[in-house]
C-alpha cells in the first residue's frame, strides 16, 4: 500500500513488566527485519522503571521508547511525578499523554492533556495525545464532536507535523476485543485530520500521524492499518507478544 506518511507502531505496555520482560523487546528487535524497519517506525513504551535499561538494549537497532506519561512540570516538588526531561534523558523519543485510562482513572481534562503535551514538546519529546469517545457517547451519535472537542483542548497550539503525534483510542474498544468498523474508523480519522487542519493549518495537520488505538490484533490489524488516514497504532495487549506486535507491524507496511 503506498502511504504519504511513515507509519509508526507503539507499543504501550501499560503497568506490566519486570526486568526479565526487557526480552519480548529483544525478541521485537530480532524479529525486526531491514524491511519492515525501512517501513515502518516502531516504538515501545514500558513502565518507566524500564525505560533507561530498554532504551539502552534498542540503542543502535532503530526501535524507539517512550514514556506513558510525563508530569506538566518541568522540575520541583512532585513526589512520584516524572518529568519530560527525565524521559528523554532515560532515552526515550516519544511520551503517550492522556490516554483515557489517565482521563478517566486519574481525572485528566483537556487542558492538562495539553500542558504534558507542552512539556514533551519542550524537552524534545514528541507526544502521542490521546483521544477517544466512551461507548455511550458513540451510542448518542456524539463521537465525531467529543473527540474533536478533545482535539481542541489537549494539543498544543502552533504544534508541527513532526512534532506530535494522534492516536484515536475508542475507550471501549481498549482492551475489550471489540473494534469499531473499518467504516467508523475512516470517518474519524479523517474528522481528526480535518479539526487538526483548523488548529494547526492545513500544511502541520497533512503530515501529523494518526495512530489507531484499541483492540489491535494481528487478526484485525491489516483491515484497520488500511483505512485512510490511519498511519499506524497505539497498541495495548498484543504489544506484550514479539511475534504479534511485528505482525501488526507488518500490516503496516
Ligand atoms: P489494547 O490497548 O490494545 O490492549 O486494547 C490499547 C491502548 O490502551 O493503548
């Protein structure tokens, strides 16, 4: 399938591997042909406890990390928060902010969604902002407008293409094994581009990558990688498998 923009694959561990996990990213690394890395960008968030150690172990093979998320702060007194810096000094490339299970388990709104957003940007970290309706705002026909109304509050002003990232997560579609349709999944993501175009102008929002999020399987990935506009995915589960965060991988290439 010939793609405008490069695709980027993340993998999202969420709150799970110890020291002796730091394999399934080796097993991602071998796995990862000269091929498919010519395709594809490929990245793996861990918890932060791994990110120096994983960052180190990809060093040289391509494969980025990034943080799950970052504090709004740069600095100071912020028992148990982590800052942009300290991602970026850990390694990583890019920063997941406001992924609804922090909207909704840790009370984020938009607008502090947008401040981490801002520090990822101002520590050279490019942000995965998160967006996505819940089941009984789809049901009311309101998906299209409360994603784009999350769009307007949580990404940074004057952003580039280059430097933030998309990813549409239904939040019930995470980790349920439910998808929207191919059908649904097009028309928002080219709603997302279009409110992007009317934040940032047409040019930054054409390049912006627009990730998939919720459910990705290797089962479901090459229906889902091949809807337009959709420029790769944020994946939960599958990404704690090599062998089925590269065939994901794959259907992106
Ligand atoms: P899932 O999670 O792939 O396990 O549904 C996706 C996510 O939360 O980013």
């Amino acid at each position: 399938m010939a793609r405008s923009i490069r695709p980027l694959v993340a993998g999202n561990w969420k709150m799970n591997g110890l020291k002796s996990e730091l394999a399934i990213a080796g097993a991602v690394a071998t796995g990862c042909d000269a091929a498919l890395r010519q395709a594809v960008d490929l990245a793996i968030c861990p918890p932060a406890t791994l990110l120096a150690a994983l960052s180190d172990s990809l060093a040289g093979t391509g494969i980025a990390t990034g943080g799950q998320d970052c504090s709004r702060e740069a600095s100071g007194a912020f028992t148990g928060e982590i800052a942009a810096a300290m991602l970026a000094d850990a390694g990583a490339r890019y920063v997941i902010v406001g992924h609804s299970e922090r909207r909704t388990l840790h009370g984020e709104d938009d607008a502090t969604v947008r401040a981490k957003a801002e520090a990822a940007v101002a520590a050279q970290l490019v942000p995965i902002i998160c967006v996505g309706e819940t089941r009984a705002e789809r049901e009311a026909g309101r998906a299209v407008a409360v994603v784009c109304g999350q769009l307007a509050g949580s990404v940074p002003a004057a952003s580039g293409a280059a430097s933030l990232v998309v990813a549409y997560e239904p939040v019930w579609a995470i980790g349920t094994g439910l998808t929207p349709t191919a059908g649904d999944v097009a028309e928002m993501h080219v709603a997302i581009r279009a409110e992007l175009g009317r934040l940032l102008g047409q040019e930054a929002a054409s390049g912006v990558r627009l990730l998939y999020g919720g459910s990705v399987k290797p089962g479901n990935a090459a229906e889902l990688m091949s809807v337009r506009d959709v420029d790769g995915a944020l994946v939960g589960g599958a990404s704690l498998v090599a062998a089925d965060f590269l065939a994901i991988a794959r259907a992106c290439a």
